[in-house]
C-alpha cells in the first residue's frame, strides 16, 4: 500500500492581473511531500518559487491570486477551506520561515512575545505555560543565554540570532510542515552552514516535513531528499536529489549544474545563455528554448508533458519524448 504523502500539490495555477490580462506566476504546477521527507525547490530569482510558497498558504495578495489547483494537506484541500479555518492552518499544521528575518518580526515587541504570541493563539499553551516553552525552544534553536534573549527586541540580535528566532516561531505550535524560503539569504557563509544543520536537526527532532526553497544547488545537496527545479513558472523537473546531481535530465538543470563553482582555479565560470523571459512575454512551446543548446522543431511547438526520464526522475523536455508507434507514424504522415 503506498503511503499517502501530507502535502499533494495539484495543477496548482497563481496569476497576477495586469494591463494585457492575467499573467501566471505559478503555472500547472504539481509535487507531492511525504511525512518526514525534505523537497527542495530551486530555480533563479523570478522563476515562481516564493509565489508558489505563499499559494500553499494562501497569502497571494491582490492583484495576485490562486487561479486554479489544490492543495491538500493529508487529504484536506485547502484551497475551498473558509478564511476562519485557514487560520487555524497557517502556523498550527504549516509554518512558514520567511527569507529576511528583520522584516518578517515585529520591532516593537520582543522575541519572546513574538514565539509565545503563536502557541497563544493556537491555544497551544497558557501565557505562563507560554514563556517557559518559549525559553525552552529558544535553547533548541541554540540562542545563546535563552533566558535573557527572550526578552531582547530583533534590533539587538545578530541576522542568525533572528534567523534562528524565526525557526523557533515556525516550530512553535509544531506544525508538520515547515516551508524555508530562503532561509540562508543574507547571511555569511559559516552562519549559512549553522543555520542549514539547525533545520535538519530540528526536523529530525520534531518529526517535520520541510519543503526547501533556494537558488543555491549546493544547499539543496545538502539537506534534500527529493528537488523539484522551476523556470518560468513551471516545474521542469524533479526526481531524488543524488540522481538530479550526477545525471540531469532536462538542459536547464544540466545548466545550473554546470554553472556552479567548484572546477580548476582559473576556470571562467559557465553560464547560461539569455536571461530568465518576462513571465508576460514567455515564448511560445517550452520557455526555456531560446536559452536551449538541445532545442529542436517540437520545442517551440507547445510547452512539453512531463515524461520519464530516469528512475524516478521526471523532465518537461521532448529530449524524453517516446518514439512515436506505428500508428502515431501513420498518423503524422497522413
């Protein structure tokens, strides 16, 4: 019997309107996260990554808005909940760790009222209960001297002492699910190493699925299980960590890949050709071809299906197009 995953994402679509119409942030997109499991979601800046975080929950602000999809949560589909339960969701069953700590916490109240002020509306603990949980997971955060931290304002903490602080908000009403968006930003390359150990040991602690959005490949091998890489608004493919690493099947992953640091001292560094298109004016078939060294007449027909490409692996790319049958042959011919 195959085991249910908790998240189940499906044809997920999040459009933002403008003066030409409806342009899609978020485009079809589909991916599961089972219990335990750590999925990274990578792509470049602008690729739909945050969008597609903020959908999960609900928190599109106009003019964005979720055009179509579910999202369910161990079966519940949060999209037709009331905005009453929503609440109780956010936070409580998903917990979100935003990129920039200094403005996601509040600079008039202090850290432990910010921690506290979770389980205080979740009804997860009493206000006393509250403070004492709250110096509590300040010290599984690994916050120096929790009991005088807890009440410091986010001013008179370092960028990793708020990132941390953050990580302890997420995990205060133990949600099974926490979605980082790019909780390495901004910080220094030690800090990054720190705060990446903090959230696999604080997922192996509290039994928590995670979903991982970065742009940094290197983070992704080392805290994911599965990745799913975006471009443009779509999921183009996806499959196990280790197998994407040392065999990518779609070119724009084999472009990430090989644009990283890492060969001889003195080498130029690999780029990508072009730029990411404007998400109004993607082209026509698949939005990665004019960037595409593998590019050929179906590319630039319509967008491509997901197809196998590898075990487990999945790559939106004709490069993984079937051969056509006998009768497909005819078809075409005729």
């Amino acid at each position: 019997m195959v085991e249910e995953p908790l998240l189940r994402i499906e044809h997920l679509t999040t459009t933002f309107d403008s003066d030409a119409g409806p342009v899609a942030a978020v485009n079809d997109v589909s991916f599961d996260i089972h219990a335990g499991e750590t999925l990274g979601l990578v792509g470049e800046s602008g690729s739909g990554k945050s969008v597609t975080a903020l959908s999960i929950l609900r928190l599109v602000q106009p003019p964005g808005r979720v055009a179509a999809g579910r999202v369910l949560l161990s079966g519940r589909d949060l999209m037709v909940l009331e905005e009453r339960a929503m609440r109780e969701v956010r936070g409580a069953s998903i917990a979100l760790i935003f990129q920039e700590p200094m403005t996601a916490l509040n600079p008039v109240f202090s850290v432990g009222n910010q921690i506290a002020e979770a389980m205080l509306v979740h009804g997860r603990a009493s206000k006393r209960e509250a403070r004492a949980q709250t110096i509590e997971l300040l010290r599984k955060v690994r916050i120096p001297d929790p009991e005088a931290t807890v009440d410091d304002y986010p001013h008179q903490l370092s960028g990793g002492m708020r990132q941390r602080v953050m990580i302890a908000i997420a995990l205060a009403c133990r949600p099974s699910l926490v979605i980082a968006d790019e909780p390495t930003t901004a910080l220094d390359v030690t800090i990054q190493a720190q705060i990446l150990d903090l959230l696999r040991e604080m997922k192996s602690a509290f039994n928590l699925s995670l979903l991982l959005i970065t742009h940094d490949l290197g983070v992704i091998a080392e805290t994911a299980d599965r990745v799913a890489v975006m471009y443009a608004g779509r999921i183009v493919e996806t499959g196990p960590v280790r197998a994407i690493l040392r065999s990518p099947q779609h070119p724009y992953t084999r472009g990430l890949l090989a644009s990283m640091p890492g060969g001889a001292p003195g080498q130029r560094l690999r780029a990508i050709d072009g730029s990411v298109p404007l998400l109004g004016h993607l082209p026509s078939g698949c939005a990665f071809n004019p960037r595409c060294p593998d590019r050929f007449e179906p590319c630039t027909s319509a967008p491509p299906p997901d197809y196998a490409a590898g075990r487990d692996q999945l790559a939106k790319c004709y490069l993984h197009r079937p051969p056509l049958t006998t009768n497909e042959l005819i078809d075409a011919v005729g």
